[in-house]
C-alpha cells in the first residue's frame, strides 16, 4: 500500500513565527539532552497551534543528530493495519527498519510489527521522537492498545509526542506519577498580550494601537487562529477601530465571522480556488487542477502560503499542502450553503485522480461522496476480490452498505456480498431476499473479468454461481437447517471445477460442517480436511489457518482434545512464518487454543492465550467469531470459581454471537445454564429448560445434545435437593437414548460425558458397582487425551465418587489431580511436576533462557507477548533468588531443573 509522503513529514516551519521561548523551553529543556521523558502530550482545543508548539518542541532532538519521525494522522488511520504502515513510514525516514517493514508489507500481526520496531529502535543510535499530530481523529481501541504499546516498551532513547483536541485512552495518571509525562495545555498555548501584538505586528503587518491590539487578545482569549482571521480580515480596513469594536462572541462565531472576512478579502480566482479544493484532505498543484479546470494549482498554493492564509506545507519541496482544519470545516460549510451542485464533482474529479495514480481507497472514499453511486461501484468491483483475499472484512462491509441498494442489486459480484452482509448483521432471513436479486442481477449481465484481471479476480467471477450456493448454506446453518445447509454445499460444489480451489474450499467446508451439525463427527473431520487442504491448493494461508478453529471443534466431537491442542498450538507456529496472512485469523487461534488448555486445566497458559487475542484486537479475529472470546474467557472464570463473572462473559457472548458460520454444539443459554446449576439456582435453570423445550426426551438430535445432557444435570441437582427418584429415572434414560447415536457416529468425546453422568446417576441412586464402573471406563478414556475439566466441573458429586473408584495404571496419574483438585493432597501434575514452586509456564520458559534464543523469539515460540515474557522471567529470578538470566540458569542447573 502506497504512503503519501506528507503524511510522514515533519512541518516546515514559517520564518515568521512569534518567538515563544516561554513556551518551547518547557519541552527543549526535557527534549535537549539525557533519557527523553515517556510522553510529550500537546492537548487543547482546535486553532491553538499545536502543531506548530510541537514540531518546535521536538526541533532540538533533531538538531542533536537524533530523528523526528512524523506522522500525520487522518480517519483512515483507524484502520490497525494503515496505521501500522504509516507508523513504520515514519520511523524510516530516519534509517532503515528492515524487519519491522519487511513485517508490514507482509501484513504481519500488530504485535509483530511493535516488537520489532521497539527492537530496532533499542539498536539504533541516537534519540528518537515518534510525534503523532491529530491523534483526536484515532478511536478505534485497536490503535490506542498499539500506541499504549509503544508507551510501555520504547527504549529509554525513544519517546511518543502527540498533539490532540481531547486527551487520548492512554495511562496518563501512571505517566504523570513516574514523572514521565511532559504536557502542554490551552492555557500554555494561549497568546499573551506581547506575542499577539508581536504577532499582529511583525506576521500579519498590522499597524494597530496598542489598545486595540489588547482588545484583540482580550476577546480571543489569546486563540491563535482567531488573531489570524481577525488579521487577515483587517488587512487593507481603513476603519480597524469600528472593526475592534464589533468582534465578539464564541470561537465558532468568530471563526464564521472571520472566514466572511478573509474570503471577501480574496480576488474572486482564490476564493473560487479555496472553495473547490475545501473537500480534500490534502493538496497538491496536479489534483487541484483536475478539481478546479485550471493549471495554476501549484502557483496558487504558493500564493496562498505566502499570504499566509491557513495553509500548510507538507514537504520541504512544497509540493503539498493541507489548510487548517478549522479554516477547511468553514470552507466546506460555505461550499455547501453557496454552491452545493459542485460538492458531486469535486468529489468524482478526486476519485479518478487518485484511481489514476494508484491510490484506490482515497479513490473509493471520495467516489461514495460524489453522490455517483455507479462510479463508486465501479471501482468496488475492481478491489473486492483483493479485499476479500486479505480478510479486509470491516473495509469491504462498509463500503457495500454505504452504496444504495438498487446499484448493488444491478451488479451480481457486488449483490452476492451484500448477502453476506446480511448474514453478518443476523438477517438470515435477508440473505435468501438479496441472493434472488444477484441471480436476476447475474442472468441479466453476467460479469466478465477484464483482459488484465488478477487470478484471483477471475475467478471469484467465475465461480459467482458457487459463492451464491454457499452462502445459502451458511444461511441454512443459521436457520439449523442441516438437510438445507447440505444440500446448497453440495450444489456449490457441483458448480466448481477442480481448479476453482477456494470455492471448492467453501463448498468441502459447509459439507463438512453440515455433517457436524448432524453429529457424524468422522465424516465432518474427513470432509472439512478436504476443504482445508483445497485452501492450501489456493494459496489462501490465512483461512487455511482460521479453519483450523472449526476443524480443532470437530476433534473435540471425536473425543480428542489433543489433537485439537496439536491442530492449533501447529496453526500459531505457521502464523509465525506468514505473520501478514495469518493477522485476521490470528487472535481466534490463540482463543481456540486457551479453550482447550482450559479443558485441560493448564490455566495459566489459557489466559495467557487470552491477553494475547485481546492485544491483538478486533482486526486479528473474523466478525462471526469474535463472541468466542468470551466464551473461552468464561470456561476459565468458571475454572477459577469466579462464577457471577463467568455469567456475565457469557451474556456478552450472546450479544456478540452472529448465527449463521457454525453448529451451534454448545449454545451459549445452555452453557449459562450449567452455570447456574452449579450455583444453585435451579429454578432459573428450570426456566431455561422450559423455554428450550428440552423436557422432551426424544429429541436426541446432535444439535440437542449439549442442552439434553445439561438437563441431565439439573435432573442430578434436583433429585440432591428433593430425593424425588423420578429425576434419576428421567436422567438415566435420556443418557440411555443419547448413547447409540454417539457410538455410532464416532463422538468418542459426547460418549465420555454420557459414561460420566451414568456414574453420577447411579452414584445418586445408590448402586456403588455401576458407578465406579462407569467412571472407570470414563477415567481411562480422558487419561490419554487430556480431559480434566470435564470432571473438576462436577465439583463434590463427583469428587465423593473418585474416593471409591479403583486405579488403573492409564488413569492414575488422572484420578491424582483430580483429588488433588479436590482435596489438596500431594500428586504429580500429569504434564510436568512442579518443583521449588515454579509453576508447568515458568518450566517452559525457564528451559528456553538456558538457549540462545531473544526474548522475542522466546515469546514468538510460547504464542505469548514480550510483556508477559518479562512477566514470566521476574518470577522465575524471584524464586530462584537470582537477578539475571545467566545467573537463573546456572542456578537452575544445579537444581537439576533443566
């Protein structure tokens, strides 16, 4: 992706400027020299000249051989990924960063990109200032998280410098008590009544009364960019006095008033030139010209710099310019109110100016804003494929729903992924409503790919028939339709030829997932590997690596939590080697793989997973998974006993949660109720089983199955509160019909929860034997595989039973942390024991100091950032009684730990 060059420049500074030395020194004098403070926080409200305070506070690191790296920020830099290739942009415009841009352009995980630009800047020489100017445009959580990042990790020799109208989501309080933060304010940026008479004086070329000059900083309140207006406006006034006089009122009064003045003050060329070219956010000769018919864009701007009348140099060159902010808002609102019909075509003239010189996003941006909605779509259809290629899910959805929906509906490609829209907004019963209209769309005019078309532009045009087919299965799925959803899978795949590798791919995958929703977990293991390796064929690594998610599901179906583990921990080794195909997916595969960890207790190394996916944020993870955050986060508050906690992760999952993209094996209101079982508020669960209609004993279906074998548990929690037998009775026969089903489809795993109620049941109704043979089979059937979980959530129904249960060599080693679980006696852990009280995490991280990896690598190799890395090592030198790393390990060693 091209950078503009302005975005990375630091201002060119006037000649003219008031001396503000008051001002400067209170950075100079912490930016001149020594360890540069954390934070340089230029805040306050619009036309104060913070830009111009900060490129002269950080003057002095560049006059000291160190580097200012610049960055202008804009709304697109909400976008993590933009941001991260404006960010690195930036740095090397001071020097190389060879592997932090080699990460960019490979569209690397953020946290990949930060760590490495944290590195590289440790080794380089010299200070350096990263300054973000208009940080105020940034919300997105995302990029707050980075530059927190940054702020927590940069060398002692790099420092962040931001200028901002509000006060940014950063630890400012933490900053300000560290004495690391270096802040100026309104009132600091304010005019006193010497620098605005020198400012009306010698800038502007007043000659003003030294009353009237006073009157000027009174009612401005020293505001930089009302003495400029009321500056420009005076010029060439015989009567300044009645002028003085009359100016009152709020900044936006002024400022309207004002831009009145300066316009009127324009020959009628400049003031034409200054309306059309309001609608761009930045400015050169060339594009001015396509906007306004003209040739003397450049000279204009040269003028208009020269009168300094609101506009600033980009570059050294003065090739580009921008105008204030405040000065464009008024600009554009009198365009608006003057000359509306010009607002279309000033947009469309920059839409194909940026098209032209190959800047698409800038080009669609002002097309949905030339009220041109065909052009708009034109240039949509052109990038969608490479959008959807790259996971560019936000971007895309955007921009579709932006356009009206009667130029969609004409253009099948573009109708085809409103549908998906759709499906993503929880309209499932929309997508079958949009799909018809693409059909009409598709048989009317058909697509044809251009002669120059990329491959994988031919062919999602090629096989739009195919996409259409899916779709309807996705939607099927939502409807839990499985026979619907098979059949559309296995249309789709009709439509396909054996070189059409990622339609191929959706089709395999919904077949694959149709039979998991029907419980034959073999047969969607089998079917969904052929759709993952059809991805592979494609080259599509990053879907290739996001199935994994759903294929790791369907080994837990089979009763193989291991593999599951193996499937994901092998997924987060590959994002390593494609960091930039892998960013979308990324952060589901640390969520799937915690999920897992959880089932097997190893706790510590969940939530690690967990803090990793949430730094990652919401770019690392795809729209219909996004609620399994909570769910994983829930499974370990319930491990943790936080219970009320886990209930409210749980409900957040619900909101978030699209139907439509898997089975739903494990509804969110049947997990709550498991929850509420094992809080005790049985008639809250009892009102949940009547709303499921779960009473029905019949219903053995697999989508069934998980809420039938919670009922199975309240029936157990409610015969321990009554004695009622009929519950035990009911239970054991609902387990009783769920049993065949399981064997027979090969869902080892549901036939290892089946065999453990039965114990519990039968514990319950008093039948020794045949509880202890039950939780034997179960026992020895977890062992191998990892279940623990499953057990430990019974809690003391359960743990009563292990007390009689007889040991067999395969689950010993089980059985002892589950009673060590629940009773706090000496076992082994089955992992890896636990020795001078460090923890199976610290072990791991112990064993790869004693190599000659970097601590990123290190934290690279356990999926874990460099900050709980650091974490990690504290507590291992704390218990080890140690202060570094070759001191850690030779102690280490002498304790036989490595």
């Amino acid at each position: 992706m091209a950078v503009l060059g302005t975005k990375v420049h630091v201002p060119t500074l006037r000649r003219d400027l008031v001396d503000r030395r008051r001002l400067t020194a209170l950075l100079t004098e912490r930016l001149a020299e020594g360890a540069l403070p954390r934070l340089v926080l230029v805040s306050a409200p619009a036309g104060f000249g913070k830009t111009t305070a900060l490129a002269q506070g950080v003057a002095p690191v560049a006059a000291g051989q160190g580097h200012v790296a610049w960055l202008s920020l804009d709304k697109d830099d909400n976008d993590p990924r933009r941001f991260l290739e404006h960010l690195v942009a930036a740095l090397r415009t001071g020097g190389e960063f060879p592997e932090a841009a080699a990460l960019v352009a490979a569209q690397g995980a953020p946290e990949s990109v930060l760590t490495s630009v944290v590195n590289e800047l440790d080794l380089r020489p010299g200070r350096t200032v990263l300054a973000l100017d208009d940080f105020h445009v940034v919300v997105a959580p995302e990029v707050h998280a980075m530059v927190t990042f940054l702020l927590d990790h940069l060398p002692p020799q790099a420092g962040l410098a931001i200028a901002t109208r509000s006060d940014p989501p950063l630890p400012l309080p933490r900053l300000r008590a560290r004495g690391e933060l270096v802040e100026l304010r309104a009132a600091d940026l304010r005019f006193t009544p010497d620098e605005a008479g020198a400012f009306l004086t010698d800038v502007m070329g007043l000659d003003l009364g030294d009353a009237q000059m006073a009157a000027l900083e009174t009612r401005t309140e020293g505001w930089v960019t009302g003495l400029q207006l009321a500056g420009l406006s005076l010029r060439g006034m015989d009567d300044t006095a009645s002028f003085v006089a009359d100016f009152a009122g709020s900044h936006r009064f002024v400022l309207d008033y004002l831009v009145d003045e300066v316009l009127r003050s324009q020959p009628e060329s400049s003031r034409r030139f200054l309306l059309d070219t309001s609608v761009l956010q930045q400015l050169t000769g060339e594009l001015c010209d396509r906007l306004t018919g003209g040739a003397d864009g450049a000279a204009l701007l040269e003028a208009l710099d020269r009168a300094n009348v609101f506009i600033v140099p980009l570059d050294d060159h003065r090739d580009w310019y921008r105008y204030h902010h405040l000065f464009a808002e008024a600009l554009r609102a009198r365009l608006a109110a003057e000359r509306p019909e010009r607002i279309p075509l000033l947009h469309r003239a920059a839409s194909e100016w940026y098209a032209a010189n190959g800047l698409p996003e800038e080009a669609v941006g002002h097309a949905l804003s030339s009220g041109d909605p065909e052009h708009a779509a034109d240039l949509l259809e052109a990038v969608l494929p490479d959008l959807r290629r790259r996971r560019r899910d936000v971007m895309l959805r955007g921009w579709l729903t932006a356009l009206p929906v009667e130029v969609v509906f004409e253009r099948p490609l573009l109708g085809t992924y409103l549908a998906w829209t759709r499906l993503v907004e929880g309209d499932v019963q929309g997508v079958e409503t949009v799909l018809a209209q693409a059909e009409r769309a598709l048989a009317q005019r058909p697509p044809t790919a251009p002669v120059d078309a990329s491959t994988a532009t031919s062919e999602e045009l090629r096989t739009l028939p195919a996409t259409m087919a899916i779709f309807r299965a996705s939607a099927a799925q939502a409807r839990g339709d499985t026979d619907a959803m098979a059949q559309h899978a296995r249309e789709a795949l009709a439509l396909t030829g054996p070189d059409d590798h990622m339609a191929r791919a959706g089709a395999l995958g919904f077949l694959g997932l149709a039979a998991w929703g029907k419980g034959d977990a073999k047969e969607a293991v089998d079917t969904f590997s052929g759709a993952v390796r059809s991805m592979a064929e494609a080259g599509d690594v990053a879907d290739q690596l996001g199935s994994t998610v759903a294929l790791a599901g369907m080994w837990v179906a089979r009763g193989r939590p291991d593999e599951a583990r193996r499937l994901q921990e092998d997924a987060l080794a590959t994002s390593q080697r494609h960091p930039g195909a892998a960013l979308a997916t990324l952060g589901d595969l640390h969520v799937g793989l915690a999920d897992v960890l959880v089932e097997q207790d190893e706790l510590e190394a969940a939530a690690e997973h967990l803090d990793a996916a949430r730094a990652l944020g919401e770019s690392a993870s795809l729209l219909e998974n996004r609620y399994r955050w909570y769910v994983a986060m829930a499974r370990l508050r319930r491990a943790e006993g936080e219970l009320e906690s886990a209930a409210e992760l749980l409900a957040q999952a619900e909101q978030l949660h699209l139907p439509g993209f898997f089975p739903e094996v494990r509804p969110i209101p049947a997990q709550l109720a498991r929850l509420r079982i094992a809080q005790g508020r049985l008639a809250d669960t009892w009102r949940w089983a009547d709303g499921e209609q779960v009473l029905r004993v019949d219903d053995v279906s697999y989508l069934a199955e998980f809420a039938q074998l919670t009922f199975v548990r309240l029936l157990l929690a409610q015969h321990r509160a009554d004695g009622d037998q009929s519950h035990l009775d009911d239970a054991l026969r609902r387990l009783d019909l769920l049993a065949p089903g399981a064997r027979r489809d090969g869902r080892d795993g549901s036939l290892l929860e089946i065999r453990m109620l039965r114990a519990l049941v039968h514990h319950a109704d008093g039948d020794e034997a045949a509880a202890v043979a039950e939780l034997g089979a179960a026992l020895e059937a977890a062992a191998p595989v990892g279940y623990v979980r499953l057990f430990l959530d019974e809690g003391a129904p359960l743990s009563e039973l292990l007390t009689i249960t007889e040991r067999s060599p395969a689950a010993s080693a089980l059985v002892d942390r589950l009673t060590h679980a629940a009773y706090g006696s000496p076992v082994v852990s089955s992992r890896v024991p636990r020795v001078d009280g460090l923890s199976e995490r610290e072990l791991d991280v112990l064993r790869l100091l004693a190599t000659a990896r970097t601590g990123p690598q290190i934290a690279s190799e356990l999926f874990v950032s460099v900050n709980t890395l650091r974490t990690h090592t504290k507590h291992i030198f704390t218990k080890l009684g140690v202060n570094t790393r070759r001191a850690a390990v030779v102690r280490a060693a002498e304790l036989g730990l490595l």
